[in-house]
C-alpha cells in the first residue's frame, strides 16, 4: 500500500513524485472490485429511492402547486371580475339615483312654481278687487264732495244775497249757482 | 504513514488520502470485494445525504415549501431541466436515471471536501463504472430506437464525399474515448484539488510560509468546492449530450 511506502522527503514536488513513483492509490487494481461493488449498491439504492419515492412525490408536490397557483390566479381573476361588474352596478346606481334627484328637484321646482304662479294671479285679482273698490269709494266721495260744494255755494250765495238786502228765491239761486258752477266746470 | 523519527523535513504524501483501506481490522489487510472499507462507509452517507434531502426534506410535501425540501425541489428542477433542454423531451424517461448520476457525484464530491473524509469520485474505478455505465446505455439506446441509422452518427453527411472516412474513423474513435475523457475529468479534476490542498497542508508545518500556506488551503478550498458542483454539473451534462446524440442522430 501506498501509505506505508512513503518515505519523508524534503519538497513538495519530490513528494509527489514519490507518491507517484510508488502508485496512485487509484491505481492500485486490488481494491476496484471493493470499490465498483459498493457503488454499485450505491446507485442501484439511490436508483430505487428516488423512482420509488422520492422524484413522484416532489413531481406531484410540483404539480400540486402549479394546480394551485392556477387555482388562485383564476379564482383572483373570477373575483376581479366580480369586482368590476359590482363597481359597474354601483356607478348603474348612482347614475339612476342622480337621475331620480334631479326629476325630483325638477318636479318639485314646477310644482313650486305652479303654486307660486297661482298665489300671484290670486293676489293680483285680490289688488284688482281692491283697487277698483277703492277708486269707486274714491269716486263717490269726491260726488259727495262736490254735492257738498255746490250746497255750501248755494247757501252761500242765498246768505250773501240776503245780506245785500235783496228778497231771495232759492231756486233762483240754486240755478244761478248750477249755471256758473257748470261755467266754470 | 509518519516517520517523525528521522524529523526536520516535512511529511508531505498527498496521496495517502485516497487509500482505500479497510474500515474495521488492520490498515494492511487485504481489501476483498465485500469488505466494509472507507469507500464503503462515504457512499453509505452519500446515499444517506440523498435520503435526507431527497425524501427526508420532502416528507412534508408542503405548498409552500421548507427549506430542505425548496434544495430538494431546486435539485430537481435544475437536472430535470437540463434533461430536457439538452437531451430533449423523449429523454425525460432517463430523467431518474440522470437524477441518480447527479445526487450521487454531487454529494460524493461535496463529503469529499469534509477535512478527514474519503472523496469516492477521485477514484477512476468508481468514475470508470459511472462512465462506462453511461457510454453502454446510451449505445444501446442508440441501437434500439435508431437500428442502424444509429450508425449515421459517425457518418458526417454534410462533409464532402472524400472526407467522409477520414471523418467516420476520427468520429469513431471520439466516440469510444468518450468514457475515457468522461470519466478521468471527474476523478482527475477531484484528486488534483484534494492533492494541492494536501500540499499546502504539507507546508503549513513551517512557521515561516505557515500563514501563506493557510490563506492558500483557503482559496483552494473555495475553488474546490466550486470545482466539486461543476464537475457533478458537467458529468451530468455530458451525459444529457451523450444521450442527445443516441436519441437524435445524425448532426
């Protein structure tokens, strides 16, 4: 055997060389049955661990995933698209209710309008009525006024002509007074 | 292996490492073809490293994985990958086959690196083996999906016509070496490194080039266990191109 062999030497190099010079261990041809036995176990117990257990259970712990990740990325996409159709209802919604507020206001602005309109025809013939009594109330007291002038005036005139010592007919004085009011008129 | 009697000089044996001996008996005992040797005993934890990650770290078969079983599923999808991009779809079927090489030198090459261990892949027997295991599957595969079409490898029809033989001979012999070059650039790769490694051990026991050979051990170290994954990458690759060629022939 190389080990026992060996003898020290002073460098490297020389070293090697003698090493060499009494065999490589790898080419020492007794002990390649050992070797090429054993390692025949070896991969043959490799061999059989691995297509018996352990490649199919990490090809279907691999497969299991990629089941999953798909899984999930579609159930993502399903739940996107539930997401968009809900937030398209939502805007449906609003639209509609904006809509619905604005017939409302706008209802409500005609009806106001309509009451308002009503109230306005309603107080105007109410100032009419008013207006008109009024001017005819106005009327008769500006008729009882001049009958109330043309009463002083004739008493006025009899009492003045009575002072001048003249005898004094009442019609007479009520024609003269009628004529020159009528004159003046 | 010391003869520290005649002192002074450093012990320098490089590769007293990769002794195969016998794990229970005398160091000299005859290594027979069943004994429990030092061979034995790393690819016993080879297998055991395999065992570990491979079924061990899946047990959970979680969704989201643990770490040992995201290692596991990266192993995985890494040789399964390389299967399939380098060998092709129909090559899947060889994918467990594969798998094996891959754990197998992987882990061999990584244990070998632990101080005190026996790298099992610095060994051409074992390399031999995996090669030549290699070289006859995919023959034969050649020959039983092509027949002799599989021959048509060796025949370059896009060379001119004088060429061909000269080329038939060349690529015949490539063809054969293959194992050889397969399997000496593992063991040779693997028994370099740890032989450097032991050199600059050697010369650590010399308090003046102490702290270089240290630094140097360090740096070889990182190396080796890049070059350890590499050439467990590269036999595995090989093998996919091997396989490449005797499921599509013809260049």
């Amino acid at each position: 055997m190389a080990g026992e062999t060996t003898a020290p030497i002073e460098h490297a190099p020389d070293a090697a060389h003698a090493a060499e010079a009494v065999g490589m261990p790898q080419l020492d041809f007794a002990t390649f049955p050992n070797q090429i036995f054993w390692l025949v176990l070896a991969i043959l117990a490799i061999y059989y661990i691995l297509t018996k257990i352990a490649l199919p259970r990490i090809a279907s712990v691999l497969a299991e995933r990629n089941g999953t990740i798909t899984n999930d990325i579609a159930t993502a996409e399903e739940l996107k698209l539930k997401a968009v159709e809900a937030e398209q209802a939502y805007q449906k919604a609003l639209a509609e209710a904006r809509a619905q507020a604005q017939k409302i206001a706008a209802e409500t602005r005609a009806e106001i309008k309509e009451e308002l309109d009503a109230a306005i025809a309603r107080a105007d013939t109410q100032i009419a009525e008013k207006s008109a009594e009024s001017a005819a109330h106005i009327g008769e007291i500006r008729d009882n006024a001049l009958i109330s002038v043309e009463a002083v005036a004739k008493d006025a005139a009899g009492e003045i002509v009575r002072a001048l010592g003249r005898p004094v007919d009442d019609g007479d004085v009520a024609a003269a007074v009628e004529t020159q009011m009528r004159g003046e008129a | 292996m010391a003869d520290e009697a005649q002192g002074g000089g450093i012990h320098i044996d490089p590769m007293h490492q990769f002794v195969v001996k016998p794990l229970f008996g005398q160091p000299g005992d005859h290594v027979g073809m069943l004994t429990v040797t030092n061979a034995t005993l790393w690819m016993a934890i080879a297998v055991l490293c395999v065992v570990l990650l491979l079924v061990v770290g899946t047990r959970g078969r979680a969704i989201i994985p643990s770490r040992l079983q995201s290692i596991a599923e990266l192993a995985y999808g890494f040789v399964y990958k390389m299967v399939e991009d380098v060998a092709g779809k129909d090559a899947l079927q060889f994918f467990p086959y594969i798998m094996t090489l891959f754990m197998f030198i992987v882990f061999a090459n990584m244990l070998g690196l632990v101080p005190m261990s026996f790298t099992t892949t610095s060994h051409v027997a074992v390399t031999a083996v995996l090669a030549l295991a290699v070289f006859l599957t995919v023959t034969i595969v050649g020959f039983v999906k092509n027949g002799t079409k599989f021959l048509g490898l060796f025949w370059v029809n896009s060379a001119p016509l004088p060429l061909r033989p000269v080329l038939a001979i060349i690529e015949l012999i490539s063809y054969f070496v293959r194992p050889v070059s397969h399997s000496i650039r593992l063991a040779g790769n693997l028994m370099a490194g740890h032989a450097v490694i032991k050199v600059f051990a050697g010369f650590a026991a010399i308090a003046a080039v102490a702290p270089f050979s240290i630094l140097a051990i360090t740096a070889m170290y990182g190396l080796e266990l890049l070059v350890a994954f590499v050439q467990a990458y590269v036999f595995t690759i090989l093998t996919c191109v091997y396989l490449k060629d005797a499921l599509h022939p013809g260049h």
